[in-house]
C-alpha cells in the first residue's frame, strides 16, 4: 500500500474515511472500541498524522484496515481515486514551447 509512504495520500485517505463516519453519523468514542483502537489513533488517522503510529507501520496499516471495515469502506476504492483529488496549479504545469 503506497499509501504509507505518501503524506499527501495518508492525509486524502483520512478525510475520506472522515467524510464517510461524519455521512454515517458514527461516534469516535464508539467507533475506537469497535476498531479496539483509541480515539487519539482515530483522530490521527482523519487527520493524516502518521506520528501516532511512528512504532511500526504495520500496525498503521493494520489500524487502517480496522478503521475502513468497521465503517463498512474499501481501501481500494478509496485508493483509486485519490489521484482525482491532486491538483497542480496552472502555473507548475509543464507548457509547451513554440
């Protein structure tokens, strides 16, 4: 999963996976014991923040995996489409010369 070695990827996840709690009205508290996660680490994951998991990346992957079954949300589905949400201003894309 190349998602763990891109911040701006990690980052685009967790606010999908946001987005998709908020949608379902899920509660963090109630969510963290379903995923037997914490909330900090819940938190860390809507925000991107892969410090809370800075021991070993299995474990964020494995928290991950958690946190996208429990809401009932594929990985890669979400994976496919965060490539959509990358946008390079007009003025860093490359111009043809004359």
């Amino acid at each position: 999963m190349d998602l763990l070695n891109s911040p701006k990827h990690f980052r685009a996840l967790g606010r999908q996976l946001k987005e998709a709690r908020e949608s379902q009205g899920h509660n963090l508290a109630i969510l963290a014991g379903q995923c037997n996660l914490s909330v900090v680490q819940l938190t860390a994951i809507e925000r991107g923040d892969t410090l809370a998991f800075a021991r070993s990346q299995s474990s964020l992957l494995v928290a991950l995996q958690a946190y996208a079954r429990v809401l009932g949300v594929s990985l890669d589905g979400i994976e496919q489409n965060l490539d959509d949400e990358i946008q390079i201003p007009e003025f860093l894309k490359k111009k043809d010369r004359p």
